[in-house]
C-alpha cells in the first residue's frame, strides 16, 4: 500500500536509504507518492549531468513526453525551476503559452493546464527539477508548494546518500548511477507491457506494486524481469 500522509512517505524513502536503497527506485516511489499525495495526474524529474539535463523519472508515458520535450528544446516549467533555482507555477492554456510558447502547446495538448516545478538542491546548487501536473486549471496553495519542494529535497538526499558530500562531481557521478537505474526500470516496463499487454503506465504500476509487495527495490525488480527475459532466451 502507498503511504497516505507525507510523513509515512519520507519515514518510507528514509528506511530505503538507511538499507542501501539505490536512489533511482528511491526517487521513483518517492513521485508517486508525491502524485498521490498532492492529487497531481502526472510527474517527472529532470538531473542536470555533465551540464546537459536528463530525464531521470516520470509517472507516466504523457509526463515522459513533456519532460524529455523539455531537454530538448530547453524551455518549460522544469528547465526554468533548474536555471532560476525558484518555484515555478503556471496555469491555464494562456499562461502556460505565454510563459513558454512551444512546451506550454504541447503541455495544453497534454490535456494538462497546471504545472509547479520545484527546484532540487545540493548545498547551493540546484541539480534538478521536481515537475507536477494537474489536468484541472488551479493555484497551488502555499502547503502544495511546502510538500512539493520537500518531496524535491528528500529526492536529492535520496540520489546524493550522503551527507557529507560537498564535490559536484561526485553528485553528478551519483546522478549518472541513478540515471542507469532508469535505463533498467524503462526496459522492464517495455517488457511487461509487451509480455502482460499492459500500458506502459499500467506496467510501471505493475513494477511499484511487486516492489511493494515483496520489499525489493524497484531497481532489482526490474532487472529481474530483464534477466528472466535473457533467460527464457536462451
């Protein structure tokens, strides 16, 4: 079961991190708790390696297509929040438009008309970004944004894993391992939607409940998934 109050959740991504948790399948459960917490129908976070941005995770195939439309063309909610280290909300097809031209189109195309971005920090650099999207045109209250910008902060605990870190490119290291672990949950959930006929959200859900269920990071589970395919290969 998803934890139903905020504090269950960080009580949860903590007792991951204390067992050696990876912070990719961290970071993963963390935003659907997010979503589920702050009633948000889609998610994504985006890292900054290497001073490129990457998509590190999303609730669903509509928010990886936002998020990675983002890098691309470098413009939105998300690209803003990194660049400006500020909490970004826009609603409305006018404001979203206005505010960034081509993302703010697709995002209305999306059938989405909010969004707040939240910054995710390191000491006094920002290495991401924290998105959240509502169909419904909306003002966030001020304890939305609170519990937004928490969940982005214990997200970035969760991929550094250590305190006492203070290179940048030791963050950025630990960013390129969490980014490797997304690589492997994407797979799974092709393989599950092709194996189950499932969506790919559908798959993703499937992949959070046996993690669940079992206790296992939902890195592991994925890759289990992959080498049961390897196997059944050969």
């Amino acid at each position: 079961m998803r934890p139903t109050t905020s504090g269950a959740a960080f009580a949860a991504a903590s007792a991951a991190m204390v067992q050696g948790v990876d912070g990719a399948s961290t970071v993963h459960v963390l935003l659907a708790d997010c979503l589920g917490l702050l009633g948000a129908n889609a998610a994504g976070v985006v890292v900054r390696v290497d001073r490129g941005l990457e998509l590190l995770a999303a609730t669903s195939h509509k928010a990886t297509e936002l998020e990675l439309y983002q890098v691309q063309v470098h413009d939105g909610p998300c690209v803003e929040t990194i660049e400006t280290g500020a909490t970004v909300a826009a609603a409305g097809v006018t404001d979203l438009t206005e505010r960034w031209p081509d993302f703010g189109r697709s995002m209305a195309a999306a059938g989405l008309q909010t969004v707040l971005a939240s910054p995710m920090r390191w000491h006094d650099r920002v290495f991401g970004g924290l998105n959240l999207f509502w169909r419904d045109t909306r003002t966030p209250t001020q304890d939305e944004v609170d519990l937004a910008q928490a969940f982005a902060d214990i997200a970035m605990v969760a991929l550094v894993q250590a305190p006492v870190v203070d290179d940048p490119e030791v963050v950025s290291q630990r960013l390129r391992s969490a980014l490797h672990g997304r690589v492997v949950i994407e797979r799974a959930k092709g393989v599950l939607a092709q194996t189950d006929d499932l969506g790919m959200d559908e798959a993703f859900a499937r992949l959070v409940q046996v993690s669940d269920e079992t206790g296992r990071p939902l890195s592991l589970v994925a890759q289990e998934i992959l080498d049961d395919v390897v196997t059944r290969r050969h």
